[in-house]
C-alpha cells in the first residue's frame, strides 16, 4: 500500500500548505505578545478585549456590514428575474447572455477594479464613498448569486408553474405563492454567499472607497503600525470562524435544496 | 382523410361546448397540429388517443391556454379564448406530472385555487371537504404532499381540478403512471365521477382500452392530424382506415382487389365477398377481419369465404384461445381468437379452415 501511504503523505501536506498560514492567525491572536514571532509567550484574550476599546475597527466593520447586508439584498433581488428567465423561457441570445453575466467570475478583480474607477469617476462623475464599494461588490456579487439561483430553479418542474396559472393565479401571484416559497433555499443561500463575497473584497473596495474604510481596507492600513497587529490578528481570527460558518451554512442550504426530492424542503 | 363524415355518423352528439377551428401548431419547423377542427359537446367524456409524440398534449396544452394555437380559432362556451390567459379561462387540468406543490399539504393544494375564486372561508373548507370525499382521500387533509402515493397524488391532482368546478377538465394521460389495477379502478370512478358531475372531460391517452372504457367519443390522433371522431363502436367496427383498424384493437389485413359491389379478387386465395363502399372496381385495397369475427373449423369447413391452412400456433387464456393460422399463399399467419368451449384445443399442424360471413369483412382502400 505504498500509493495509499504516498498520497495521504501527500494530502496533509496539501492542507497544511493551504490552511497552516491561515490557522496562524488565531494562533497568534491568542499569544501574550505584541509580535507575531515564535516562541510563543503564554496565552492571552486581551487583544480580543482590546479590540472592543478601537473606535475605528467598531466603524470599519459597521461599514463593511452594512455594505454586505446591502449588497446580498441587490444582488440576489437583480439576479431572482434573471435566473428565472434563464430556466423558464427560451429566447434568443440565452447563451451569450448568461455567458456575459457570468463574466465578473473570471475576470481578475484589479482589472475589474480599474474599470469601475474609470467609470465612477470619468464617465459618471460620482465621487467615491461606501456607495461606490457597494456598487461595485452587487457587480461581483451577481454572477454568483445567479449560479446559486439558477441551479435551484433548475431542479423544479416546469408543469408546477404551468398548474398554477391554470389555477387562476397571474403571473405575479405564481411567483409569491409558488416560485418564492420554492426557490426560497436559493435565495437564503444567495444571500449568504453575497454576504460573505462582500464582506471579505478588499481590491475593489481599496479602489472605489472615498474617506471612509471598509473592514478588510482598514486592516490593510493598519500593517504599518506593529502596535495594532495583535488586534488585527484577533480580528482576522474572528472573521474567519465568522465566514467559515456562512460558507458551510450556504451550502447546507443549498446541497439540501438540489438533492431533495422535495424542493420545499429548507 | 377528413374526420367529418365520420363525425357525422355517429349517433347524438350533445350541443358543443368547444369548438376547435382549424388549430395549427408549430414549434420551429416541427408541425405538431396540423389543422385540427372539431367540436366537443357539453357533458361529454371525450379521449385524445396517438401514440406517443402525435400531438396529444399540445392540443391539450392550448385547450388550456398554456400554449398558444400558431393559427386557428378556440371557442369555448360561445366565447373566443384568443388574448385569454390560462388564468382567466373555465378550463382546469390535471397534468401528466401531476404537478402537486411540493411546499403546501394536500388541503393546501387542493385550496391552491380556490384562493383564487375569494369565496370566504366557510364556502372554501365546505369545497375542500367535498373534494377531499370525491377522491376518497378524506382524512388525509394535512398530510405532507411527499409523504402521498402515486395513486394519492393523482387524486390530489384530480381534487385540485374539479374543486374549481371548471367547464372543461382536462386530463393529460393521468392514469399512465400508476399500475395496472389500481389503473382500473380509477377507470371506473373517473367514469362515474365525470357521469354524476356532468362536467365535460378531455382526456389524453396512448391507452386504446383505456379510451374504449372511458369515452363517449374518441379522437385518433396521428402525427398531428385527427384521423378519425367517434364512438368507441363506430372506431372498431367502421374504421376509415387502415390506420384507425390497426390502432385499435388487432386486425387481420389482407391484400385484395376490388371485383365487385360486394367481392374482392384476394389473388391467390381467390374470390372472397365482402360489402364494398365507394370503391370503383380494380382499386388495390385492404380487407380488415377482426380475429374474434373468425371462426375456425377442423377439415375442409362449408362454402362461403374459407381459407383453409394449419394451426401454427394456440394459446390457452382461460376464458379464450388465441390462434395463428398459417395459410399458403399469405405472408402473415391469421390471428384468429375463439371463445373456450368444450372442444378441445386445436393441436399444432391441425388442418384446420377459417370462415366468416360476408358481413365481418371490411374493404379498406389503401
Ligand atoms: N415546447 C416544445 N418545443 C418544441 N417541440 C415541442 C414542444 N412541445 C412539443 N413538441 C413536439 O411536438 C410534438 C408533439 O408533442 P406532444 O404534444 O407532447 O405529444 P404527445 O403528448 O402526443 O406525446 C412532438 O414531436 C414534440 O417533440
Ligand atoms: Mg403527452
């Protein structure tokens, strides 16, 4: 069993490789010293104590919940009637439309971030704030919550919409009554998805940001100051355990959504 | 081949309640109607019936007003359905799916439309009650829409469409899925269901006994185009066509000339009488037997139309026995069926004659 013995040796080297720096983090967040260095000192919760004390970290992350709460909502709203229109009708230019839509996945986000700018500020004229983050993150945001959408709409019968319009119900009523309860695991998890993608981007927020920080722009400036780096470290190591719940519930939702038979099942 | 004359021979037909005006219906360039035209009278229970992909969910489908006739005109209860939504229209279906919410109990499915029709709320539970007895599925008013059977969810699905008392209630193939006994069954409670609520039923099916049970008039569809409207006695008996007599029900075709007003040259096989209509003497044609029209004797038999050959094949079914009869000078073996009585089985390779009277045979031109 010497292939066996190779690629476990060969998988937990992988894992450490992708979440030893990561788990870094908390490590140091909880060692009684102001440096991130080896040996560690003794163990301390007072950088996450101290962090409670820091009115701009507080402001930083209101900024950076506020604009993900937003931004989960816009996006997910804008890409409901577009999923819906993916799986239910045919027209012509479908493919190249979903294909145009799903562009912001691939496109590199310093590029993406470069041309907002451009925008915003040559062709729009509309100084930066919050409002242009936000405006940028339902642009990076919407690919995704469309694949999530749309893979939940895809797993339901057609006739089930068909039935209710021959029930006497209109096309909005079909939607509330029907098509919303049904695709509401979609939408939860579309929201959550959104929320996190917002609140982790920092390229497009670090270019389209006026005076005011988001969270992970905020720690990005605040590198430069070694006093502040345990509260950083603390920080990060709650965001983490944060987006790591979001993450696994978003999926739950969802992989509970397209295996069952049942899709109003949440 | 025009479906009037053979409308026309049917016996009563009830005052219209639909009227489908030469309905075409593509999708790209695959013509799925082509040119249908027809009525259907209030209180009758009548049956689409083709094979599978001839056009049967289609027509339903715009019946409905799901889908939209490419040209034609639909007319239901004096009223032109064009620019009606599906919505809007005193139709309700039962799909082939069933289509039963996932997210809502049987009652809720059941008051899904109701809601609709803002009847208050003492009106709405009375109707659900009653729908609920109709289908006999009373006592199952809050169990979970998975938690059904197929047999169960076909009577939610039924209850859904009849709850809103429609004038037409159409039925895409709703029995296929389920087995065959609980299919008979149902058989018999859409019937009496359809005879007690006096409402007019279209129904779907590739099923021709399913068809002959159910229906005070069937309409064989083929390839998009109705091939033949009537009674299920009318179809079996004067089929217009080759088509119509091997759809329903087994028929034994032989290849003959037309000789005479009431003869047919079979070639080889000689003479044979049979009544011919309307075909001139020399047309190549088809003289349909039904194999339960065909009496077999052992030896030579009396005169009249007789082929003689050897049993080729019996098989014993009980309360009858299945025949083929291998007879020289004809490619295919007769099928010939004969009721049990005391005489035995015939044995393999017996000498045997098929007989029928004149009246059995039917000249089809080709
Ligand atoms: N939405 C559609 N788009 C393209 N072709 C269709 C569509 N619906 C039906 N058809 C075609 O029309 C024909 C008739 O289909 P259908 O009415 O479903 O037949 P049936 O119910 O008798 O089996 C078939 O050839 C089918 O492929
Ligand atoms: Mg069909």
């Amino acid at each position: 069993m010497t292939g066996g013995w190779g690629f476990k040796t060969y998988a937990i080297l992988f894992i450490a490789f992708i979440y030893g720096p990561v788990l870094m983090l908390p490590l140091f967040s909880v060692n009684d010293s102001n440096f991130a260095t080896f040996p560690l000192a003794g163990f301390t919760l007072r950088h996450y104590a101290d962090l409670w004390t820091q009115r701009p970290i507080l402001e930083a992350l209101g900024n950076s919940v506020r604009i993900a709460a937003g931004v989960s909502v816009l996006a997910t709203v804008v890409a409901m009637p577009a999923a819906i229109a993916v799986t239910r009708f045919r027209f012509a230019g479908k493919a190249p439309a979903l294909a145009f839509m799903m562009l912001p996945l691939v496109v590199p986000s310093i590029v993406m971030a470069v041309a907002l700018l451009v925008i915003v500020l040559r062709f729009l004229g509309i100084p930066l704030s919050l409002w242009t983050v936000a405006a940028g993150h339902v642009v990076v945001c919407l690919p995704f919550c469309l694949s999530v959408l749309v893979s939940r709409l895809e797993g339901f019968d057609a006739s089930l919409e068909e039935a209710s319009r021959d029930l006497g119900c209109a096309p909005m009523q079909t939607f509330w009554r029907l098509t919303f309860p049904l695709a509401l695991p979609g939408i939860i998890s579309s929201l959550l998805l959104g929320f996190i993608i917002s609140f982790d981007e920092f390229v497009i927020a670090f270019f389209l940001t006026g005076t005011e920080n988001t969270l992970p722009v905020y720690l990005y400036s605040q590198l430069r100051f070694p006093n502040s780096l345990p509260g950083t470290l603390a920080l990060g190591s709650l965001i983490l355990i944060a987006s790591t719940l979001l993450v696994v519930l978003a999926e739950v939702i969802r992989r509970r959504g397209v295996t069952s038979d049942n899709p109003g099942d949440i | 081949m025009t479906a009037r004359p053979a409308e026309a021979a049917s016996t009563t037909t009830p005052a219209p309640l639909l009227r489908i005006e030469r309905i075409t219906k593509s999708f790209g360039n695959v013509d799925a109607l082509r040119d249908i035209d027809f009525t259907i009278g209030r209180g009758e229970f009548f049956s689409l019936l083709g094979a599978s992909g001839c056009g049967k969910t289609t027509l339903l489908r715009i019946l409905a007003g799901i889908e939209q006739p490419t040209t034609g005109r639909l007319v239901i209860d004096g009223q032109d359905m064009a620019g009606v939504p599906a919505n809007r229209r005193p139709t309700n279906m039962v799909f082939q799916s069933y289509a039963i919410f996932p997210h809502l109990n049987v009652e809720e499915n059941i008051g899904y439309g109701l809601k609709n029709l803002k009847l208050g709320k003492e009106e709405t539970a009375r109707r659900i009650e009653e729908a609920l007895a109709l289908v006999k599925l009373d006592g199952f008013a809050k169990r979970n829409s998975h938690a059904l059977s197929g047999g169960q969810r076909q009577r939610v699905a039924l209850a859904r469409a009849l709850v809103m008392r429609p004038k037409v209630l159409l039925l895409d193939e709703p029995l296929s899925a389920l087995d065959k006994k609980l299919r008979e069954e149902m058989q018999l409670e859409l019937r009496a269901m359809q005879r007690t609520l006096g409402i007019t039923f279209v129904f779907v099916t590739h099923d021709q006994e399913e068809a002959m049970t159910l229906s005070d008039r069937i309409a064989i569809v083929s390839a998009g185009r109705i091939l033949q409207i009537g009674s299920p006695q009318d179809l079996y008996e004067r089929p217009a066509g080759r088509e119509v007599a091997e759809f329903l029900g087994s028929m034994n075709l032989l290849p003959v000339t037309v000789s005479g007003p009431a003869s047919v040259d079979a070639g080889p096989l000689g003479p044979l009488s049979a009544p011919v209509k309307g075909l001139p003497d020399g047309t190549p044609a088809q003289l349909a037997l039904r194999p339960e029209r065909l009496s077999l004797v052992e030896g030579e038999g009396p005169a009249g139309n007789r082929l003689s050959g050897a049993v080729a094949e019996a098989v014993y079914l009980g309360d009858r026995i299945h025949y083929l009869v291998d007879i020289p000078g004809l490619a295919r073996p007769l099928r010939v069926v004969a009721p049990n009585s005391v005489a035995p089985v015939l044995a393999l390779g017996s000498p045997v004659a098929v007989t029928w009277p004149d009246e059995a045979g039917l000249v089809l031109g080709d």
